[in-house]
C-alpha cells in the first residue's frame, strides 16, 4: 500500500512539473504592446504554434481590431495559450504554411524581430484577406516546413 501512495505522489508531481514547465515555455512565445481596447471586428477559432508548442483542439483565437491583432487562448486555455498582439503597421509578413501532417497555418513575423508566431486554422485564406485589406504584406504561396524550427531559422537569415 505505501508503495502505490508513493508512486501516485511521484505521477503528480511529473504532472505538475510538466505542466509548469508548458505554461513557461509557452509564456516564451508571447508578445504584447500597449494596445488600446478598441473594438473586436472579427475573429478566428484555430491553434498556436510557435517555437515551443503546437496546440490542437480550437485552443486559440486570433482576433482583428482597428489598431491590429491578438492572437490568445479561448477562456479555458489562456494559462497555457501565449498571448501575441502586433499592431498591423508593425507586421512584416503573413505567409501561409503547411506542416508536413497537412495542417495550415498562418505565419505572422514582426518587423525588426526574429521569429513569429503561427495560427493553425482552416481559415488561412480568409484571414489573409483580412490583413491584406489592412494593407499588411502577404504571401499565399504555400511554404512546406517540418516544424516551427524551420520558420525561426528562415527569419534568422
């Protein structure tokens, strides 16, 4: 018996230790300005990815205001989804990407930083749309990477 109270105690903490560590490394990817209220004029349901994590499930939304956009967790995934705001003049480029198992995402990189951010989604097109009607630069050919990693290295060169 004291055996299984110990194992259960050890498979916790491993939880709570993993989960810390998710919420840190996820933090890593966030990116925020002084960004005004503003009013929500559209949004988007899909997941992040990024450097350190790729969510699955409708985690996330990216979400168009006036000034710019956000891209943040749906309320029961704001602990473990990064928050990433750009205003749209900040934008360097929206690509589409494709990962090698068939997800599409959207990739937003900010000018001056390297890095980006993604937005897996099967809206990709109509939010290209969308930012290219905010004067923001896009590319709709389709970039095929294997990983976030390929992306973080492209926009080092």
């Amino acid at each position: 018996m004291p055996i299984v109270i110990v194992l259960i105690l050890v498979l916790a903490l491993a939880a709570i230790v993993s989960l810390a560590v998710w919420i840190r490394r996820t933090a890593s990817c966030g990116r925020t300005t002084d960004a005004p209220a503003g009013e929500l004029a559209r949004s988007f349901s899909g997941d992040v990815m990024c450097r350190s994590a790729i969510t699955s499930g409708s985690l996330a939304r990216l979400e168009f205001f006036d000034w710019g956009l956000r891209l943040r967790g749906v309320i029961v995934s704001r602990w473990i989804v990064p928050t990433w705001e750009a205003r749209y003049d900040e934008l360097a480029i929206a690509e589409l990407v494709k990962l090698r198992f068939g997800r599409n995402a959207v990739w937003l990189t900010v000018r001056g930083e390297p890095g980006g951010i993604g937005f897996l989604t099967s809206f990709s097109r109509d939010i290209l749309r969308e930012l290219e009607a905010r004067d923001v630069q896009v590319n709709r050919a389709i970039a095929e990477v294997r990983s976030p990693a390929e992306l973080y290295a492209r926009s080092r060169d």
